[in-house]
C-alpha cells in the first residue's frame, strides 16, 4: 500500500470515527433537553407556580 493511498485510508477512517462521535455528542445533547424539560414540568406539577416566588 504506497503512502497516499494509505493517507486516505486513515482519513477516511478518521472522518467517520469523528462523525460517530459527533452523532453520540448531538444525542447525549438532546437527551439532556428533553430530561431537563421533564424535570422541570415535575418540578411544576409538585410546587407549582408558587415555588418560584
């Protein structure tokens, strides 16, 4: 395998690890929120509009 070829390769290789990981980071960023909008309709449902006074 010559060297560009090879370049490709690990590029290629590295462009996808890098959108894997991006997609995780999008997810877990999504996830927290929705959690937050959940806890803080929890939050509401339990003290109401009065615990913000």
């Amino acid at each position: 395998m010559d060297r560009s070829r090879r370049g490709r390769v690990v590029k290629s290789g590295l462009r996808s690890v890098l959108k894997l990981v991006n997609s995780v980071i999008g997810f877990a960023g999504m996830g927290m929120i929705l959690y937050s909008r959940w806890m803080i309709r929890s939050w509401f449902a339990t003290f109401g509009a009065d615990a913000l006074q």
